[in-house]
C-alpha cells in the first residue's frame, strides 16, 4: 500500500499529466503539497521504483505508466458529478423527443467526441437475437424502390436500390418467396439462405433473377454489417500521442477498421463501466477503452470510448453513466 502522501502525489501527477501530456515536476508538486523539492523527488523516486511512474528522459518528470493509470483508476479517482456544460450539452440531445433512441445514442456520441476529442462507439445487438419478419418494396421511379426490413423486435431498416430493365412484378415475385421461404430467419443467417434456398428457384420465377438475387443479397449484407457505428474515428489520431508517430498512427487506426477488433471491444453480460487501460485496450499501449452496457425494451447494446492513455478517466465514466441512465430511463 502507498502511503497518503504518495497518493497525493500520484493522484496529481496523473491528473496533471491527463491535462498538459508533460512529464510532472518535483517543483510544481511541493507548491501544491508544501513539501521540499526533495522530499518529492524521493516520494517520485519510490513510486517509480513501485512500477507507477516512469521517466521519459534522465532530467525529466515522470510520468504515469500504465500500472500507474490502474492505480489511479482503481483507488484514487474521484467520480464527481458531470460538470454543467457536459451536462447541458448532452441534456439538449436526451430531451430532443423527435429523435429515435438509436439517432439519440448517434447524436450524444458526437457530442461526446466533439467534447473531448476522443472517438465514441456504439455496438448493436448481434443480428442473430433479431429474426426476419417481413420485407415491402416501395417503388420510387422506373429504376429506384426502397427495400423495408421488418424484424420480430420491430426493428426496421430501410435500403434504396437501383435496378436496371427490371419489371416491378419480378422483384415482388422475389420479395413473395422470401417472405414464404425464409421469414423467421435470424437476420445474420439470411443472406446463407439467399444463397442456398431462394438462389436455386429464383430462376424458375423471375427473369432478370441475377440482379435482383444479388441485389437482395447486399441488402441483407449490409444490414448484418450496421452493428457498429463509429463517431470522429480520427479524433485519436490528434492527440500528441500519436500525431508525431506515423507508424503508430498506421496501427491505431488499422484497428479502428479491423471489424475483429470492433467485435472484441463489445462489452460482456455485465452493465458496469469497464476501463481498459494500455495493452489491455487491444489496439496499442497508448490507448484506453472505457465501456459499458446498455438494454432499453427491444435495443441493447455497448457504448463504448477510445481515447489515449492519458484519458481523462473521471469525465469520460461520468459521460457514459449519463448516457446509460437516460438510454434505460
């Protein structure tokens, strides 16, 4: 166990290295503490031999590392109340009633990402909980119709597809026999039977069968493929961690489109904030992932932020038990 005085100064070590991304002086921290320049050297010295700081060169600060930021984390972080223009700002979004939950959830993480220059994620239910229900088309002119997916959860997505020299009564012949075949599917599974049930007699019904199959076929690609959205994916990118490296940015931002790496940040069964510091991130050393769940009737889903390792952790946790209370109400 640290002493007190020790968690003072890693508190503000971590707290001032959050805010400036400078190491941390023994000067700036005896103003604060009224102790002797001395006396904080060595209190630094021993935290750095505890692992929870380190030095970036020999006549430097410290900085924390990544034992250190769990530690903080863990022990020391003061989860106040969200600051009033955070607040309002995300208040303007949850109070919008003309807005669907999933374009409130889209709306609040821009703000979010505007705020702190950090990139905002959400995660659907996997498109296996939904089963296809029923799918229309709606014509707009000769080349155009709006496909309309209807899920058992009252899900509904909507598609525009163009089509050439296709008759209006081939595709609703299309749309008969998967509504007749495959209605009940889970949505995730559709496009398999697409290819294996309603491919082998399209031919036998529809003339221009290849388009409108294949057609079809990326329409219920694209929909399992809408789990993820990804809000100011290059935020990241901006922060002094990363700007001046370009093979880290390569890497971070290669993960930011690895659908593997998405897929893994979904958060488990569990509904409390998790924060994944470093190399647990899964995306670099100098990242952290704050995430947590939601489930509000039929949508369920993860929240999660991506910033640098030197987040600041309190502000980002308050941030999303906000959007979490007001998601589930």
């Amino acid at each position: 166990m640290l002493t007190e005085r020790q968690n003072k100064i890693l508190k503000l070590i971590v707290e001032r290295y959050i805010k400036d991304a400078k190491p941390v002086g023994s000067k700036i921290l005896s103003n604060k503490l009224k102790c002797s320049s001395a006396t904080i050297r060595n209190e630094m010295a021993t935290l750095e031999n505890r692992g929870l700081l380190e030095k970036t060169h020999t006549s430097s600060g410290r900085i924390p590392n990544e034992e250190g930021y769990r530690y903080y984390v863990d022990n020391l972080m003061e989860l106040k109340k969200m600051n009033a223009e955070d607040m309002l700002k995300l208040q303007i979004v949850f109070h919008n009633q003309q807005l669907a939950l999933s374009d409130t959830i889209i709306k609040s993480l821009q703000v979010i990402s505007d705020m702190t220059n950090y990139t905002t994620l959400v995660l659907g239910t996997t498109s296996h909980e939904n089963l296809l229900k029923q799918i229309e088309v709606v014509p707009i002119d000769d080349k155009s119709i709006v496909v309309i997916i209807v899920t058992d959860h009252s899900h509904v997505e909507h598609k525009t597809m163009n089509l050439q020299d296709v008759s209006m009564e081939d595709i609703k012949k299309t749309v008969g026999l998967i509504n007749n075949l495959i209605v009940g599917t889970p949505i995730d599974e559709v496009s398999q039977k697409l290819e294996y049930e309603i491919k082998p007699i399209i031919g036998q019904y529809v003339k221009q069968h290849e388009q409108i199959y294949n057609a079809f076929y990326h329409v219920f690609n694209d929909f399992t493929s809408q789990d993820v959205n990804i809000v100011g994916r290059n935020k990241i990118l901006e922060q002094p961690e990363f700007c001046s490296n370009v093979d880290k940015i390569k890497k971070v931002y290669n993960k930011l489109e690895d659908k593997e790496t998405l897929k893994n940040i979904e958060a488990d069964g569990e509904n409390n904030i998790k924060i994944y510091i470093g190399d647990e991130s899964n995306i670099d050393s100098d990242v952290t992932v704050i995430k947590t769940r939601f489930k509000s009737g039929n949508e369920e889903g993860t929240l999660a932020i991506v910033g640098p390792k030197r987040m600041d952790y309190e502000r980002v946790v308050n941030m999303l038990e906000y959007m979490k209370e007001n998601i589930e109400g």
